[in-house]
C-alpha cells in the first residue's frame, strides 16, 4: 500500500520531463499473466494495460494529439485520401466489401498508400472466385508494385478461398489468425468492415510520432497500443490511427519538416536536433 501511495505522489508533483521518466520506470514494464494463453484475445490484452493507472494523471497526451488534430483540419493526407481502408466497391454485396477491405489491407504492409490503391483498385475488376482461381504469377502481375508482392500474391489467394469456403471472418480474433494480417490490420478491417472499434490500430508512423515528442517512448505496436488506449476514451479510438498517420505523413516525415510543426517548441526531437546543429 506503501508503494502505491509512493507512486501516486510522484505522479502528482512530476514536472512534464520527470512524467516522462517515470513512463519508462519499471513499474509500468508489462507482467506476464500465467492464465493467459491466447495471443489473440484483444479483449483481455486491454483490461490489463499497464498504462491505465496514470490515465488522468497524464493529460500531456491529450493535449498534444489535439495540437496535432488542428494541423490535419484539411484531411489531405494520402491515408485520407487512398487509404488502404478505403479501397472498397460500395456497390458490391457486403461479403466482396469486406473481402477487398481486407486484400487491400493485407496488399499494404511496406507499401505506400497510393501504390496500394492502385494494385488494389485493379483487383476490384475481379470477382472472390476470380482470384481464388487465378494463377499466381497472373495475380503477382496484378499487383507487382507493392513490396513482397510473391508472398502477398499467395495470401491472397489462401483469402479468397477461405472466402469461399468459410466466408469472411466476422471478429478480430479470426481475422488475426489469417497469414499476413497483423495486430494493426485485423482492427483495421474489423473498424471498417463492421464499424466496430475494439483497439487502436498501430502505424509506423505512429511509433515515430510518439517517439520523437515523445508521447510514449516505446517502439512495441502493442504496448504503445495499450497506452494510447488507457489514455483516451473508446469513442475516441476510431480516429486516431488516420489523424497520426496522416501527422506522420506530411509532417513528421522520417526527415521531418519541423518548421511547419505546432509542436516543435515542446518536441524533445526538434530540440535534440537543433542542439546538435549548434
């Protein structure tokens, strides 16, 4: 009782630099729990997060993704605009919807988004059962600006026949079990497809974006997850992954343009790099 006490008090009298340091304290390094024995059970993942304890102690979080919402007004970013998400026929039955939202996803890991969308507008062109039964060297042809495009190509193919033959999976837990979707793309194509948000979807952009403020020093998808959830309310979580990555697409580039940045005067990055320069 002791320590949690001592913990809190610190959290109260922390200047903004000392609440940094104890976000990377060991108190909030993640416990391995012996009755968990799923990975891809989302739902448990968030009832433990480490970072839920500080949630109204930290208001710095909020404050900056405002600031970073006011920059990203005109929504003109490539994720907004030719989002892997948004690579969808409205016109076809909701079953070939949620089967191009997930090959176009699945088309974009190390791939920008408008060579993403122009590989995964073409196969729009193309029905479930096309695609099942198209040879593969044909689809790699379809496709072949995306990196991996061989490999891609093949988990395509494996969709569109577990399309067939199970249908469309209908929760995060199916979804991730999929070869070649990961954490960020099954919320994603769970978000889009059944409008249900049940995580924040995790972007290298945003990893680079939290790190460089920082937000959160952390360059582990999930636990940056847990974070950012613990740190905003779920009716919040559905925009966050577009506003950062379209952030991290104009903005705070890997070669950032620091002078177009609101939030340079606070950006520990910013001011690494001018010290540096001195």
């Amino acid at each position: 009782m002791r320590q949690t006490q001592k913990v809190m008090l610190a959290f109260s009298e922390a200047t903004t630099s000392e609440l940094n340091e104890i976000l990377e304290h060991r108190f909030f390094k993640e416990k391995k729990s012996p009755k968990s024995k799923s990975k891809t059970s989302l739902s448990k993942q968030q009832s433990t997060a480490p970072m839920s304890a500080i949630k109204q102690e930290n208001s710095g979080t909020k404050n900056i993704y405002e600031i970073i919402k006011q920059m990203r007004l005109e929504r003109n970013a490539p994720v907004d605009l030719v989002g892997p998400q948004k690579c969808f026929d409205q016109d076809k039955d909701i079953e070939t919807q949620r089967f191009q939202i997930l090959t176009s996803l699945m088309l974009s890991p190390q791939t920008k988004d408008d060579v993403t969308s122009k590989c995964a507008n073409r196969l729009l062109e193309y029905t479930i059962n096309d695609i099942a039964n198209m040879d593969e060297p044909d689809l790699i042809k379809l496709i072949y600006e995306v990196n991996f495009n061989v490999t891609k190509a093949k988990r395509i193919k494996d969709l569109a026949q577990l399309a067939i033959y199970k249908g469309m999976p209908k929760t995060f837990e199916e979804t991730i079990k999929i070869k070649g979707v990961g954490e960020k793309i099954a919320l994603l194509y769970i978000q889009v497809a059944f409008q249900r948000v049940e995580g924040i979807p995790i972007d290298v952009n945003m990893i680079r974006i939290c790190n460089r403020v920082p937000i959160f020093k952390e360059k582990s998808p999930t636990k940056l997850r847990k974070f950012l959830e613990s740190q905003f309310e779920h009716k919040e979580w559905g925009e966050i992954n577009e506003t950062l990555v379209g952030f991290g697409q104009q903005i705070c580039l890997p070669k950032p343009k620091c002078d177009q940045c609101k939030l340079k005067d606070i950006c520990e990055y910013y001011k690494l790099q001018n010290t540096s320069d001195q």
